[in-house]
C-alpha cells in the first residue's frame, strides 16, 4: 500500500487558506481593474457562496469599498479574521504584516510586488516578512504572486476565480500571468480546477509545501504545476516519486536555456538550474512533463476522462488515406508503434467494408458512408473492432463526434435537432463505457469540417461524456505517449 507524504505547514493555516469564514482584504480599492480591487471583488464572491462568512475592507482612505465598510487597518476589525490579503506598496506591507500577526490571523496571502524580485531594498523586505512570520508563528503565501482560489468553498484573492468550474485539477504556479492562462485553456476544454495557487516569490510556503497538501486533498485526482525554479529540489523528487503512484503530476518546466534562466531569476528570484538534471528527476518521479501551456491541458484533459493505455501500440481509424499517413507518421515520431492487426479483426472489417479497402491499419473506411446496410454505422463497427483487437492499446480517429454549423439546422426541425443529439450523446456514453470496459483510451483528431447536428441555443452546452479531441494527430499522439509512460511508471 502507497502511504502518502504527510502534510507540512499547521493544518490551521490550510484551513484558513482554502476555508476562511472571514476574510479582511487589505488595500481594497473601489477603482476596477486594481489589484485591491479584484482582490476585494474575489473575497465578496466568496462571501456570496456561504453563509456567514463575512468579508473585511481594509483602507485609511475609503469609507466602503464594493458596499463593504472599510477599516483603517486590521486591528480596528472587532472580529476575528482568519485570513489576510494584502494588496499595498511593497515599502508598507512588513508594516500591514506585523499588525496581522498582532492580530494572530492564522493565513496570508501577500500579492504585493517589489520583493527579492526586484533588487537589494526588496530582498531587505522580503527578509522582513519572512522575521515577522517566524516569531510570530505565520505563514503567508508570495509575495508577488496572483492570489489564491478553492474552487469548491469559493475563498478566493484571485479575481476572476469565480469563473472557474470547479473540477479535479489543482494548478501550482510560480507565474501569475501563465498560471491565469492555464486556468482558461483548461476551464475552455471542460477542465475544472480544485485548488489554484499563484506561489510567487515562496519566500515562505515553497511549492513543495502546496505540494504535501494537495497530495491528501480529496478533491484534487491531478496536480498540475508551472515551474520555473524549484527551491528544494530533493524534497520535490521524494515527494513527487510518492504522490504519482496515486495522482498524476503534469509539470510545465521553463528556465532550459540560458535566457530564460536569467528572466526567471529576475520574476521570482527562482533558480532554474541545469534541464538535463530536472528532465532526469521528473522521469525518475514519474512526473509528465509539458511543453507548454497547451500541451498541459491536453495531457489533464486525457487524465479526467480516458483509462490509461496498457502500451504504446495504436490503432487509427480514418476517412481517408492521406489523414491515415500523416497520423501513423506522427505516432512514429512521437514514440508510438502502430499496432498489427489480428487475423480476425481484418476479416470482420472486410466483412462490412467496400472490396476496394486495403486491410491493415490505419484503418481507412475508403470514402464509406458512415451508414451502412440496415442502417448499421461501419465507423462504430470499426470502433468497436479496434476496441476488441488485443494488440491494440490505444484508439486515434479522425471520425470525432459531429456538431452542426448553426446555419445549416435550418433544414431540421428542433425536434429533429433534439432527438439527433440524444442519440448522439447515447452512443458516446455507451462507448465511454466500453473504453473502461476494453481499458483503452480514445481520441478524436478534428481535422474535417464534418458536422453533426447539435441544438443551435445550446451548442457551448459541454456533453455529459467528454472523449478528448485534438486538432491535430500530433498533439493525440504526444498525450497517449505520455499516458502510456505514466501507466508504466505506476505498475513497475
């Protein structure tokens, strides 16, 4: 049995992090597009979602900030506050700091910039914080970083969070900016987020500490992290080579060349250290690694929905020879092998095939209807022999599920529309089912305008079963790679 790392850092300050029933923002601001502002406008969000969670503005300069009554600072709060966010010019925050440990919040979430970041005066500052916090017994997320969000309790300081679906993945970032984008690509493919935390400068929590935590978290199945310099090295090898026996780590690593080293210094004083050494450590831990921001949501999308492949031989299905080629050809690339078909599994595919097919794979369904006698659908059928086929371990095809151009459901009535898009969404959940049934993953390549119907009003409605779809063969192939390394990673 896998026993996970325990969780560092007192579990006070985790509940207050991602569970706070009160919440002071200080340096909220009434002027959109502030940092205090969006700070604030996230903590209200959160009050919203529970009842009794109460929100404090913290401002000499405002009577109220977004109709909240706004205090000169913490102290003259006459409640207890479980969480501090602080959004004021880097020269005053050891100052807001100290009065937040005076009055004994159990978190902090510092978003100031101007810190070991930025050069000799911020370094002496960040040094400040990090004295308060030890004698005080505090610890604070940052600084300069985006803020913080709990997807299923709301608490948030990052401003747009409460756009964000909640889900199973939780995103680690030592970007602000790269982190927010990675929330939208992935909340854009259906993705929904657990927890997110920009983790700045780490001059206190360090991502391997975010790490432990979200190691236990029941609502998180995947963590995925942008890096750019890891503090503790080790301790994130030993953590990582625990955590992935049980959830998937997808990192996005920058800082490999020279350059960006430099710049990642200069963002969040972080370290990028020699790529060879990080690319060994994330095999040996079983850490997939992304190349960027895309290919990560691509990689957690395939990990919500799909099994794990059992190897790397695919099977392609296609209309159309050239597709076929180009798709084979990536998956060579990609370190894919493309499966040999059994005897029996070509012979039932003539069976249903023109004469004209030529039996092998990809499997090329020659400019067939998909409707074929009896109103049977030979690229199901082709499907499902795919799925059936032992030497198959993974399914590309470039038959996706068909959504219509609004402009053409004209022709269909809304009861035709509706009862087209019922069966379609009853074939997908039949053959989600047999992908767990047979253990293999399925991915759709759009790379043809073919459309199916789909209700005009309601066509960003996400299905109830989600198989992934890529743009292009390349992208398919590079995840299933990736998911077939991590299988093999987990059972040896």
């Amino acid at each position: 049995m896998i026993t996970l790392p325990p969780i560092s850092i007192d579990t006070k300050f985790w509940q207050a992090l991602f569970g706070a029933e009160s919440i002071a923002v200080i340096g909220a601001r009434n002027t959109i597009g502030s940092w205090g502002y969006d700070a604030m406008r996230a903590s209200v969000e959160s009050a919203k979602a529970k009842a009794g969670r109460q929100v404090y503005a913290v401002n000499p300069n405002e009577t109220e900030v977004l109709g909240v009554k706004s205090y000169k600072n913490i102290l003259d709060i006459p409640d207890p506050v479980e969480l501090a966010i602080i959004v004021v010019p880097a020269p005053v925050v050891p100052q807001v700091f100290g009065q937040c440990a005076e009055k004994k919040i159990k978190a902090a979430v510092i978003i100031s910039a101007g810190f070991a970041e930025a050069d000799e005066s911020g370094a002496k500052l960040q040094a400040e914080l990090i004295s308060i916090a030890r004698e005080a017994g505090l610890h604070f997320v940052g600084p300069n970083c985006n803020g913080h969000a709990d997807m299923y309790s709301r608490v948030a300081s990052l401003g747009f969070a409460s756009r964000i679906p909640a889900g199973p993945m939780a995103l680690l970032s030592q970007s602000g900016t790269l982190g927010a984008s990675i929330m939208q690509i992935a909340a854009g493919r259906g993705i929904g987020l657990s927890k997110v935390v920009s983790t700045g400068n780490e001059a206190d929590m360090h991502l391997e500490d975010y790490l432990t935590f979200l190691a236990q978290d029941e609502k998180t199945r995947i963590i995925a992290a942008y890096i750019e310099g890891l503090r503790e090295g080790r301790r994130f090898y030993e953590l990582a080579r625990e955590i992935t026996k049980q959830k998937p780590i997808v990192v996005m690593k920058s800082g490999t060349t020279e350059s960006s080293a430099k710049a990642a210094k200069s963002h969040t004083g972080a370290l990028a250290g020699a790529d060879a050494i990080y690319a060994a450590a994330f095999k040996q831990a079983g850490v997939i690694r992304a190349e960027d921001e895309e290919e990560l949501a691509d990689i957690v999308l395939a990990l919500c929905h799909l099994p794990l492949p059992r190897g790397n031989r695919v099977g392609i299905l296609t209309m159309g020879g050239g597709f076929g080629v180009v798709t084979a050809e990536d998956c060579e690339k990609e370190g894919l092998e493309i499966a040999t078909l059994e005897p029996q599994t070509l012979k039932k595919m003539a069976a249903v095939l023109p004469l004209r097919w030529t039996p092998g794979n990809p499997v090329d369904l020659v400019g067939t209807r998909p409707a074929g006698a009896g109103g049977e659908n030979i690229g199901d059928t082709c499907l499902r022999l795919l799925l059936e086929d032992k030497n198959v371990d993974c399914i590309i095809s470039l038959l996706p599920p068909m959504v219509m151009l609004p402009a053409l459901t004209a022709q269909f009535s809304q009861a035709q529309i509706l009862a087209m898009q019922a069966e379609n969404d009853k074939n997908q959940e039949i053959l989600y089912r047999q992908l767990r049934q047979y253990d293999k993953p399925l991915v759709y390549i759009r790379r043809m305008n073919i459309y199916y119907m789909r209700e005009p009003d309601k066509a960003d409605m996400p299905p109830k079963v989600i198989i992934p779809e890529y743009a292009h063969p390349r992208r398919a192939a590079r995840v299933l790679r990736h998911l077939a390394n991590y299988r093999q990673y987990v059972e040896n």
